[in-house]
C-alpha cells in the first residue's frame, strides 16, 4: 500500500472523488487541488496519474512513501 499526495494545477470539486479511488480532495490557493490518500500499488497510482492525464490536468507534485 502507498500513501499518496498529488498535487495539481486546476479545481476539481470532492464529488470527483470516488472517480479517484476515494481519495481526499482540498483545495490549496486560488487554482489549486490536493489529492491525498491511499493507494494499493504503484499501478493504481500511475491509474490515477492517467486519470489525470485524461483530464488536461496539469501536474504540479506527486509524491508516495510505503504504509503497511
């Protein structure tokens, strides 16, 4: 399991949320999104990364550490 922060450039509201795996989802300054959670592996997080992707979002940060 990794527990995951990613951060972007662009709003999505926390109704998106489940569409990401459950993640939480905070706002940070006028034009900003943090998404923050846990993940089961490195393929769910790339999922979300091309979730992302799909979306026009642009990244800002992601980061993981291992959670047991």
């Amino acid at each position: 399991m990794l527990r995951i922060e990613i951060r972007i450039k662009g709003r999505i509201t926390a109704r998106w949320s489940e569409w990401f795996g459950g993640l939480t989802i905070d706002h940070s300054g006028p034009d900003g999104t943090i998404l923050r959670g846990v993940v089961a592996d490195q393929a769910a997080l790339y999922g979300i990364l091309a979730r992302l992707r799909d979306l026009g979002l642009p990244l800002i940060s992601v980061s993981s550490e291992d959670v047991e």
